[in-house]
C-alpha cells in the first residue's frame, strides 16, 4: 500500500536513493579540507552580511585546500529577482572571492556535484522524499490554510506550543488508503515529515562558534515538499549538503533554531551529519545598545553602498576581518605589508554573540591602507571609481595624469605617509584646488582663514608676498625661510613664544601669513605640504591664484 501511495505521490521518480547516493562520491580532498558553501536566496539584494558570511567560508576552505561552492537556493519562487544569482557571482568576485564550484552564471555551473541551483534538483529531492514514504517518514498532508489556522489558535487558547505535531499533526495517522483516495479524488496537499522527535528529548551538538549546545528535540511534522512541488529549504539543504558532501554548514545565527529539524532530517535521511557553525549576526551600536543592522535603516547594509562611496573592497574586507576575529587587528599591526590571505581565520575564535559593526572604524582601516598604496594605484582606483559616480571628475583628473599621480604622491614616500582618504568619494573635497574648475566655483565664503586674520589683512599679506614670489626656490627649507623673512619685515613674530609676550608688537605670527598663502592658493586652512603644492601647480596659476585672491 506505501508502494502505491509513494507512486501515486511521485509517478516520476525512477531512480533509487542509492544511485544518487553513488553519483555523488565522496571528495578525494586533503586531510582536513573543508567543503563548505555560500547558499544565498537570490532575492537581489546584497546584504554586508553575506559577504561575511561568505568570507567566513571562503577563507577557511582555502586556508584548508578545500571547496567553497556556490549553490543558489531558489525554492521560494515568489522572491526570486532576475539578474540576482549573476550579481552574487560579480559581487562576491569583487570581494576578493572566487568559487570552485557552482553556479557560474543564471543557468551554467561547473563542478561535478551539481545541479547547483535548488530548483534543478526536483527530482533528486522527489527520489529522496518517495523513499521516506516508503519508509513511514514521510506523509501527504490534506490540512486547509483555514485548518491550520484553527490548530494555531486553538494551541493559543490553550498556551502551547504552536505546530503541527503529535495530536495536533491530524493527517499523521490517516491510513494509506485514505490518502490515496483524496489524491485520487484531487484534493490538494503536501508532503510532511512524521518526526520521530519526543518532547521530552534533547539533542547536544557542539557548535563549532556557539560551543556545545543542548536543545528541545524536533516534534514537528515539518514540510518536506510544498504544494508546488519545491522542498522547504530544511529539506533541500540536508539532501545537498550530503550529497555533495559539505563538511561544514557555516550560516547566519538565524538558523539556529531550526537546527534540531536539520539534525533529524540527516538522520532520518541516514545521512552523516555536517559540522554546523552559526555565525552571529552583524549588529550596530545605537545609543548605547546593539540592533541589527537594518535594510531600511542603514544604508551601509547594502553591499552597494561600499562602492558608490568608494571604499575599495579589500579595505571591508579588512574591516570583516577584524569582526571575524579580533585577533587580525593585532596580526595586522605586527604584519603590516602581507596580504590578508595569509591571516588563520579560526572558528574557535569568533565571538559568539552579534559582531558589532562599525563604520567609523571601517572608515579607519580603509585611511591605513589607502595611505599605503602608491601613487599609481590611488590613482588608477580612484578613477575607476569616479568615472562611474563623478564623471566630472574623471574627466579632469584623467586630463591631468601626471599631475594627478604627483598629487597623490604628496607626503606618501616618508615614513609617515598622510592618511588624506578613506573612500574615494572623500577624495574630490581634497583636491579640487588644483583644477581651476573647481577652484573657481568657489566664493569668499569658502575660504578658510587663520583665525587671526582678516580677509582684508590675508590680502594685504598677498600683496606683499606676490611681489616678493620666487617660484625656483628649490627645496621646502628655502621656500619657509623666503615667506619667514618677508613675514618679519611684515611685522609678524617669528613664532608663538614672541608673538605670545608682546602682542600688541606685532600683525601676528609667521604661521599667519603662511596661512595666508595657503587660503589664496588651496582656500583651505589645512592642506599637504604647501611648498609642493605650489610647484605641481605651477608659477602661471600660483600667480594667478594671488592675482584672484587680491581681487576678491
Ligand atoms: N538560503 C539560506 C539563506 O538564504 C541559506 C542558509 C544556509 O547557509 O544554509 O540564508
């Protein structure tokens, strides 16, 4: 009768569960190779938190000489958005990670284990849910939506737990019979596992971050295959991660509340069960206590956001580093120049509650490690970047080339380079005074003096200083003790001590005045070397600049 009730279920199946179970061999991998994948859902939209989670993955199949795989688990048709699976590829790329397996594209994969996309794996899930009915695990269920709702609330009147299971699981005991005779006569229904689970049970497990875990045994008749004829995701994932032998399940602490059903499942299947790592959620700090991070609130949640404001991805990737274990900050600072990939990522060290995520220092890491970039390389990132998100920009620095590769290079080479950028969107406000474009678009309003000074006085200072300008002076050293000279013979004092004891002696310092020349030039009260911006710029505009300044 189980026979008859499998086939009716499942007309199409015609293999055995051995077969597949044979297909998939296990991996000839390395002593302690971990296979592990990224199981994302592709609803399109990139959260931080999966490329963390990715990372997690990715690092520590490749620290192992493992497999880290792609495998998109699309089962929830209604949230599926097009384009989603190529921009996890893209995006993940761009984070520095690269999949041995999986899907490749919306339709292509590589790997020998696949189908790598849930909803082309039908049949393998068919096979294995036919099995389970013939072994009594496994039974259609007939309940209504409204039928359901009824359990529920009824379970609520009475203050227990929600479900269905156990008495409350009414189709659980219906005899094969009478389920063929509903599916015969057309009635709708889906596929449940009858659990073995008793509620007085618990199953320990040790987590590979949470540690050692005790928990309620699954009682829950759960469903196995929905009406449309797609596996849940608990279903889907146990016969995936078997087959194609996935030694470590790391995901979202989300998950682990239904670990007790995943855990059944690769019983009942008579699957060996995975390692299972449950990485705590991303969190942000807000007025003192910790939130998720939000989708709607937070715009840094989207992976999007990282490179529409220019933090060039190895620098999050640093930053996800130091949340996944506190000990890269450390390791960093004693290995300063060696590529990230050679740091251990270790499980055993993560924290076991929310990651606290924090942009300020992410900001940070980002300053340290654009800082140690050359020239070259700010130059050829930043115009990468803004040639998609400040086209102007992009056309005046690339127009400028060389010039643009000097400026970066300001103050890089000594042995404490400026830390000037943190993203390239930061980049623009830094710079714009050597483009007369830019400079030009500003007004009196802009222009940053020392505090000492009047825009009357900072003019009255250019006048003097564009007289006595000599632009071949040739090492910062001359150049300060020219404009010190001139600034005395101005009556400025020579320094803060003398200006200090008898102030009512002098116009104000010598610093004043250099301030003066940086306001006319930059507009900025804070800039690079000012000698060396000067040259780059040129005598023509230096002496344009002075003539703008005296004509404001
Ligand atoms: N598809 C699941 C998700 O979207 C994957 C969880 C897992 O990694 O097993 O979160």
């Amino acid at each position: 009768m189980k026979e008859r009730l499998a086939n009716l279920i499942f007309p199409n199946v015609d293999k055995t569960v051995e077969e597949y179970i044979n297909t998939y061999k296990p991996r000839d991998l390395k002593e302690g190779a971990h296979v592990v994948r990224y199981a994302p859902s592709p609803t399109g939209f990139q959260h931080i938190g999966g490329v963390y989670a990715a990372l997690i993955n990715e690092r520590l199949a490749h620290q192992s000489e493992g497999i880290f795989y792609l495998r998109i688990e699309d089962t929830d048709q209604k949230r599926e958005v097009k384009g989603a699976i190529e921009d996890t590829i893209q995006t993940m790329y761009n984070f520095g990670m690269e999949f041995d397996e999986g899907m490749i594209g919306e339709e292509e994969s590589k790997g020998a284990y696949g189908p790598y996309r849930q909803s082309l794996r039908k049949e393998i899930y068919h096979t294995f849910a036919k099995d389970l009915i013939l072994k009594g695990l496994a039974y259609p269920c007939f309940c209504t939506a409204e039928e359901l709702n009824e359990i529920r609330e009824k379970q609520m009147a009475e203050k227990i737990t929600p479900g269905y299971y156990g008495k409350y699981a009414v189709y659980r005991n219906l005899s094969d019979e009478e389920a063929i005779k509903k599916i015969e006569a057309g009635e709708e229904y889906i596929l449940r596992l009858k659990s073995p689970g008793k509620e007085e049970n618990r199953v320990e497990i040790v987590d590979l971050i949470k540690g050692e875990l005790s928990l309620p045994e699954n009682v829950q008749d759960i469903v196995l295959i929905k009406s449309d004829g797609l596996p849940t995701y608990h279903f889907a994932h146990a016969i995936d991660d078997a087959l194609m032998h996935t030694t470590d399940v790391i995901r979202g602490e989300e998950w682990l509340s239904s670990l007790p059903i995943h855990l059944q499942l690769f019983d009942v299947l008579g699957f060996k069960r995975p390692n299972y790592a449950h990485v705590p959620t991303i969190m942000k700090s807000e007025n003192g206590s910790k939130r998720k991070l939000s989708k709607r609130k937070d715009p840094e949640s989207a992976v999007s956001y990282y490179r529409e404001e220019g933090y060039p991805q190895v620098c999050v990737i640093e930053y996800l580093l130091n949340i996944i274990n506190s000990s890269f900050e450390e390791w960093r600072a004693e290995n300063p120049d060696v590529d990230y990939h050679e740091f251990k990522v270790s499980l055993e060290k993560m924290s076991k509650s929310g990651a606290l995520f924090d942009i300020v220092k992410l900001h940070d890491v980002s300053k340290n490690l654009i800082c140690k970039m050359k020239a070259d390389e700010v130059y050829s990132r930043y115009t990468e970047w803004a040639k998609e998100f400040d086209p102007e920009m992009y056309a005046l620095v690339t127009a400028k080339e060389d010039m643009m590769k000097e400026v970066f290079n300001i103050d890089k080479e000594g042995p404490k380079p400026r830390k000037d950028f943190g993203k390239w969107n930061e980049v623009k406000a830094k710079i714009f005074y050597f483009f007369d474009e830019e400079f030009d678009k500003e007004g009196k309003e802009d222009i940053e003096l020392p505090k000492t000074l009047t825009l009357e006085a900072a003019k009255e200072v250019i006048e003097s200083y564009s007289k006595a300008y000599n632009h071949n002076l040739e090492s910062q050293e001359a150049w300060f003790e020219h404009l010190k000279a001139l600034a005395i013979e101005l009556g400025y004092a020579t320094n803060r001590k003398e200006f200090k004891a008898e102030p009512e002696k002098f116009k104000g310092m010598v610093s004043d005045v250099a301030g003066a020349v940086r306001a006319a030039i930059t507009h900025r009260a804070n800039t690079p070397d000012l000698y060396t911006i000067m040259q780059i710029l040129g005598e023509d505009v230096v002496r344009e600049r002075f003539q703008k300044f005296m004509n404001l």
